[in-house]
C-alpha cells in the first residue's frame, strides 16, 4: 500500500490556507495547519480534513517568532511518529501573514519590523527548520502577493517582503535540488478574505475597483487559489521549479 504523504500549511485555519488545506487534503495528502490565535477555527478545519478522509493536526504557532521554532518542530515530530512512524512529511506552504495598508512616509519601523519578522525572517528560518524533516522529492511552496509584479500605494512594506521571498525562492530551488526537493511561488492577487481587516471582501467600492483591472471581471475568491497550490503537491508538478506562479485573473496585464 501506498504511504500516504504529509503536507505543513502555516497559517491554515482560515482565508486561502484553509482553501489550501481542504483541496491538498483531496489530493490524498494528510495535513497539519498551524494557527496563530483561533484554535476553534483551526479545529473546524481539521473536522473537514477528517471527514475528507485525511489525517489532520492543528499545531499554534506564531510564525513572526524563531524562537518558538523548536517547540514547534518537536510537538510536529512527535504527533508525526506516532501517526506515521517516522518524523518526516513532504511539503512545507508558507502561508500565514499580516498586512498592513499604511503609506511609506507614515509607516513605522514596528510595522515594518512586524512584516520582517512574519514575511521574511520567519518564513526563512522555518523552512531551514523544516528541510530536516522534509522528505526527498517533496516541495516548498512560498505564497508571495500580485503587489510584487503591480503596485497601489499603501503596501510598500509587505510587497518589499514579499519580494525578497520571491528571490529567496529562486535560491532554495538551486541550492535543493541535490534533495530531489521543488520550491515554487503562488503569487495571489486581491482575494475576498478577511486578511488585513477584509477590505477587499467588505470596501465594494474597492472591489468594482479591482473587478475593473481583472479582464475576468470580479475578485478573486480563497477556492481560486487552493487548488493551484494542491496541484503543486501532486506529482504531476515535479517538474515545475523555481516558478512564480501569479493567480490574478489577469489582473493589471
């Protein structure tokens, strides 16, 4: 029998990562997500992984801090030997984050230290945690933003972290390839989430906005994403690396 495989989603409890969880769970991948604060939410969608058929764990975790790295990976390690005998799994979607909508002359340096620390810094260290664990032939999946190809004003702090990934997925996709190991970016565009206080889902005016620039002509929704970063966990994806992937409806071309 085929051992299943086993997919980290931070950020997994709601938005996009919670898309992400239930299409890669329908791929017959189990899953675990990490949380920030709402355990309930994270609970709700290990139910629905469960009743797909698919092993599914909820570990918290504030990705902006290293220090609680380790703590992290052991708790994972040890929930992952007991299901599965081994302490690996096989891919790593570095989803979780923060926005800030603020101009460049009024952000702050705690703002900009807060988009570090969850964009670029954590992201970094915990994927160079995780490749301990990660199994050969599996993958990195970096969720970068639209904003680094086109840009609107008040953003400039998270599209430059988000940028920075971007290239620091390049470089994880040369440097591991001797592990059989992918890394490729999922870059979204405006989707109707509650991500940075939901104005894209709330501000109608903002989305006939944005409908308006997208020759599809609407807003993107958290299912036009999950799906693309399940199929990039699937094998009809190996071949695809060190990609930037951008699911905009076209927007801004």
């Amino acid at each position: 029998m085929k051992k299943s495989k086993t997919a980290l989603i931070t950020g997994g409890s709601r938005g996009l990562g919670k898309d992400m969880a239930l299409n890669i769970a329908k791929k017959g991948i189990n899953v675990i997500i990490t949380y920030h604060s709402n355990e309930s939410a994270a609970k709700e969608v290990v139910s629905q992984i469960i009743k797909i058929g698919q092993k599914a764990k909820a570990i918290r975790l504030d990705t902006g801090n290293i220090e609680l790295f380790d703590a992290f990976f052991n708790e994972l390690n040890t929930y992952l030997k007991q299901e599965n005998g081994d302490p690996n799994f096989d891919f790593l979607i570095n989803n979780a984050g923060s926005g800030i909508y603020a101009p460049f002359l009024k952000t702050t340096e705690e703002q900009f230290d807060q988009m570090f620390n969850i964009h670029l810094k954590g992201v970094y260290f915990l994927t160079q945690r995780a490749l301990t664990y990660m199994n050969e032939g599996g993958s990195v999946i970096n969720i970068s933003s639209g904003l680094t190809r086109f840009t609107f004003p008040n953003s400039s702090a998270y599209a430059s972290m988000k940028g920075a990934i971007e290239v620091f997925t390049r470089y994880l996709a040369k440097e591991l390839g001797y592990k059989g190991i992918t890394a490729n970016v999922v870059a979204p565009g405006a989707i109707a989430t509650d991500f940075a206080g939901g104005d894209t889902k709330n501000n109608e005016q903002k989305r006939k906005m944005l409908s308006s620039i997208t020759p599809l002509g609407r807003v993107g929704q958290p299912e036009d994403i999950g799906s693309v970063v399940a199929f990039l966990c699937s094998d009809e994806a190996q071949w695809i690396n060190g990609q930037r992937i951008e699911i905009s409806g076209g927007a801004m071309l």
